[in-house]
C-alpha cells in the first residue's frame, strides 16, 4: 500500500512539474536551453575563426593551428552556428601572448620535482547581433599543466599541449557563448 501511495506521489509531481512548463510556455516566455550550456540569440547564424599567431617570446610550432582549429571545433560541435571565413555573428580573432614553462615544485634541496607549461592567450570577440556582448578590447585566458622535470619540454608539449588548449577555448565558448 505505502509503495502505491509512493509512486502516486512522484506521478503527481511530474504532472505538477509539466504543468507549470507549459504555463510558462504559453504566456510567451521564452526560455533559451542547449545541452552544451550556450545561450546563443536565435538571431545569430554564424561564427568565425581568425587564426591565432603566436607572439610569445618562446614558439611552439604547432600551438597556433591547434588552438584556432580547436576554437573552430567546439563551436561546430556544440552550437548550430554555421562557420564562415570572416565577419561571422560571433566573430574571433586574438594572439598567444606567452607560452612559458617553469618550476612549479621544489623539493627540500632545491631541485626542480614539477614543471609547468603556461599558456596565455588575448581573445577579441564581436557578437554582431548584441553588441553590448562584445569584447572590444579583448579578453585575456591562461591555463596551464605540469609535468614531471626529468622530462624536456620538447618530449611532452605533444600531449600538454592539446590538453591546455582544450581547457583555454572550453574557458573561450562558455565566456562568449553562455555569457559568464
């Protein structure tokens, strides 16, 4: 009897629950919802990449492409923004500012344990359908990842690399795209 009283009880909720979505619904209300956590205007249609040179002091040959071609990807991915060259409705352009490696641990006789790769990137975004979402003078974006210091930076920014940018342009899509 107490399991039948039970599941009465979560039906009514959900028909509660429902109820009230649809009185949201029809009294012209509209709610913008994605699974990937955007909320881009119904208006936009759009969006572009700029490739991102690197302008650090220290170089690393294959950081501009994969970020900008990461940047293209998440918004392919996770929007229904179609990309175009240039002049998008979410637009991007930008530079790798610094791309650093240094200690991040010592141990108690002054030796180097971590190391840590850092790389900061300026994003300028022009949100052509609301303005006042743009950020003219840019917006900066560092993350970072350690590594051992018995490795060389050359033998292990193949792997960090791709994992700080994943973290650089997934900071990018929700600062632009879910307006945080």
């Amino acid at each position: 009897m107490r399991i039948e009283s039970l599941k009465t009880s979560h039906i009514l909720r959900a028909a509660l629950l429902l109820v009230g979505l649809f009185s949201i619904h029809g009294c012209g209300v509209q709610i913008k919802y994605s699974l990937s956590g955007a909320s881009i205007p119904p208006d936009a249609k759009t969006f572009s990449v700029a490739y991102f040179p690197n302008n650090a002091t220290m170089v690393s040959p294959i950081l501009s492409s994969t970020l900008t071609e990461a940047l293209v990807d998440i918004f392919s991915r996770r929007t229904r923004l179609m990309q175009v060259d240039e002049g998008g409705d979410f637009a991007f352009e930008g530079e790798i500012t610094n791309y650093t490696s240094t200690t991040a641990a010592v141990s108690s006789d002054d030796y180097a344990l971590l190391n840590r790769l850092t790389i900061t990137v300026r994003v300028r975004f022009t949100n052509a359908i609301d303005e006042t979402a743009s950020w003219a003078g840019g917006r900066t974006f560092t993350a970072y990842e350690d590594y051992e210091s018995t490795q060389l930076l050359t033998e292990v920014e193949g792997t960090l690399i791709p994992q700080i940018v994943d973290k650089l342009v997934t900071d990018i899509f929700q600062a632009s795209a879910s307006n945080w």
